[in-house]
C-alpha cells in the first residue's frame, strides 16, 4: 500500500487544480488510492433520493476526494507549505517536524 505524507486532522494547502491556494483540514484517507478529503475543497454536487433520514431528497453538496499529490502540509508557526523530516526521539519513537522552523507537527 503507498504512504500518504497527510494524516487525518493536518492542515494543507492545496497546490494544484482548481482550488489551488486553498487551506484546509484532513477530514479523511484513503491510503490504498493515494487519495485525501479535505475540508471545503472539491465540493461537488450529489443528487440524493430521499430517505428516512432526509425526507425531502435534493441536491447535496459535499468535497470529494483529491490526490495526495496535490496537497502539501501546512505549518501553522511559520506560516508556509512545508515539507516534513523525521526526528527519531530518546525513546525510538519517530516525530514529524517542519523543514524551515523545526517546529513538530502533530
């Protein structure tokens, strides 16, 4: 399965396609299609039947999944898109941190 550089909760910026500059939160991933649903981007349109839940049906806006390609990790401290390195701490646990600021991101 390839690894995806984003976890669930991260904030990205997206720098390609349509919502190119767009920041927003890891809702979910999908590792095995390389694929991330992020917060308020790709927001397409479903036309949904109505159910119990929704008894009225219509038409339905929700993101839909990009390529992790397309996004990169934002740090909040520093302020940038940023790439990671791994900092393997006393213990032999392994940190994620920023490449400019070295601040550790969660």
């Amino acid at each position: 399965m390839p690894k995806v550089h984003v976890r669930k909760g991260d904030t990205v910026l997206v720098i390609t396609g349509k919502d190119a500059g767009k920041k927003g939160k890891v809702l979910s991933v999908e590792p095995a299609k390389s694929r991330v649903i992020v917060e308020k981007v790709n927001v397409v349109k479903r036309h949904r039947k109505a159910t119990p839940q929704m008894p009225q049906g219509g038409i339905v806006e929700q993101e839909a999944p990009i390529h992790s390609s397309n996004v990169m990790l934002f740090c909040n401290k520093c302020n940038k898109p940023t790439r990671i390195k791994k900092r393997i701490l006393d213990n032999g646990n392994k940190e994620r941190v920023c490449k400019h600021c070295g601040e550790t991101l969660s």
